[in-house]
C-alpha cells in the first residue's frame, strides 16, 4: 500500500508540474517547479540557519527518567 501511495504522489506531482500551455510565457508554465524550489528552499535556509532540531537538552531516546517514571505509592 505504501508503494502505491508513494507511486501515486510521484506520479501526481510529475502531473501536476508538466507544462500544458506552449502559448503562455515561460514563468506561466513553470510556476508549480517555481513555487516548489521557493518553499523547499525557504525550509532548508531556515533548517540550517536556526539549528532547532539540535537544541534539546534531554537524553538521546528517553524523554522521562526512569526515576520518576515509576511511581511507588
């Protein structure tokens, strides 16, 4: 099932990109890879610039100390 979601997503964002109007100007036809490469590259500017993925303190794979998750009443 994930294969063919993943084949139907490829195959509607090559669909969708295609240009389909020869008489319209370059950025007419284009605008959906235009648009695409802005936001992919708004997000991979602000993942390297902002670095909030590294920022927790916690220990790696534990988020709760077995400590004080357990507790003994």
């Amino acid at each position: 099932m994930n294969i063919g979601a993943l084949a139907y997503g490829v195959f509607a964002i090559v669909n969708i990109s295609w240009t389909r109007s020869p008489e319209k100007p370059w950025y007419a036809n284009w605008i959906v890879l235009r648009c695409g490469a802005v936001v992919v590259g708004s997000g991979v500017l602000y993942m390297f610039t902002t670095h909030h993925y590294g920022r927790g303190d916690a220990a790696a794979g534990d988020a709760v100390p077995k400590d004080e998750a357990v507790s003994k009443d």
